[in-house]
C-alpha cells in the first residue's frame, strides 16, 4: 500500500499470507527522522529494509520503534531492527516485561521469540515525540499492556490488535486471541471518544477516513 496517507507508510511486502495481513506503519518525523511502529513477523526485517531501500530511507534515518503490544507478530523482528537501525525502543511497561520474557507470557496468542529489553516505558497518556507528537493510550484487553497511539494533530489512532479491521468498518480483536474481551470492550469505548480520522489497524483495514463514524458502528454492538 505504500504512503497511505502523507508521511504515513503501511510497509510492504510482509504479510506472511494473503489471508494474513500485518500492517507495520513507518511515520515520518517533522525532522529527519522516521519511527516505525510495530516490527512484524521473524524475518519480517528483509521485508522492511527492502521497502526502505525502495523509498530512500536510510534504515539509520528510522530514530524510534514503538510497540503495541508483545505478541510475536509484533515484535518478532524487534532485534533485526534494532540492529538495522540502532533506533531507541518503546512500549507500556506492562508490556516491556512480557517482551523481555521476564516473567514469560502465558496467555492468549503467541509470545515473543526471543527476549529483547525495551528501551523507554510508557504509562498512559505520555507523549512520544515522533511524527509530530503521538499520545500512548493504554488499551488493555487484548494484552495487559496493549498500547495505541494517537495523532491528535491530524486524528490518525494506530490501534494495534485492539481493532480488526473487515471490510469498510471495524470489528473488536476476537476473543480467542485476546486475554480479557471485557477489558478491551471497555478500552475500545475509552478510544471511542476520541476524535478520529483514520484508524490503523494492525491486521485488516486500515479505515483512513471516516474513523469516529466506523467506532461508533462498532460500539453500538458492543
């Protein structure tokens, strides 16, 4: 899909399957610099260097990689890149525990590979300085730390797993991915009332407007 929307890329050439979509978002910071959101599958670093290396982006320009969450599709190349970019790394620290298998990760879906310490801990509501000021929400439910990130400048939420997205709208993660289906309809409903444009989910989708309206769909059926 390439820039989806201006200094927004949805990095291709990862998916592991085409029934399988996994949308690692590259933000282009208001200098230089680049953050790159969530990391894919193992082996999913040849995939993002090659896109790199098709747009001109030097992998060392990448200055920041923020997480959502822990599960192995996430940050299964988290090492490759860090090592490819020497970027700083960022999650909630619920969730920099579990990446860092210290304790090890025991609920629903697939842990991470291998340990990596994370570089920087978010609580909800600090700012992260990239892409020109994004907010960590916490939105626990699918992980104990799952984490969003919002735009507010230009209303763009990148969602994690915390939204699927199908079709034109949106549906909540599916239960037996998630570790707490309660939780994370309370954290959908929290994110509901922010003002949003686009949502970028992270498997399906993503919506790139209209993306309060398709919230509101979805939390009426909640």
């Amino acid at each position: 899909m390439a820039e989806v929307l201006p200094g927004v890329h949805q990095v291709e050439g990862i998916d592991p399957s085409p029934d399988f979509s996994t949308h690692v978002y590259l933000l282009k910071d208001r200098g230089g610099s680049f953050t790159l959101i969530d990391t894919g599958l193992p082996g999913s670093e040849a995939g993002i260097l090659a896109y790199l290396k098709k747009i001109h982006v030097a992998p060392t320009s990448i200055s920041k990689i923020l997480l959502t969450h822990l599960h192995r599709d996430h940050t299964g190349s988290l090492r490759k890149m860090i090592e490819a970019t020497h970027a700083r790394t960022f999650s909630h620290w619920l969730e920099a525990a579990y990446i860092a298998c210290d304790p090890p990760y025991d609920g629903p879906g697939v842990p991470p590979a291998e340990p990596v310490r994370v570089d920087e801990v978010l609580k909800d509501g600090d700012s992260v300085d990239a892409a020109g000021g994004l907010t960590a929400y916490h939105t626990p439910g699918h992980t104990p730390g799952h984490t969003s990130y919002y735009l507010a400048e230009r209303k763009i939420l990148f969602s994690g797993d915390l939204f699927f997205g199908r079709g034109t709208g949106l549906i909540l993660t599916p239960p037996e991915y998630t570790h707490h289906s309660p939780t994370a309809k309370v954290s959908a409903r929290r994110v509901g009332q922010l003002s949003v444009d686009s949502v970028m989910t992270y498997h399906g989708g993503p919506i790139l407007s209209g993306g309060s309206a398709a919230l509101r769909a979805l939390l009426q059926g909640l």
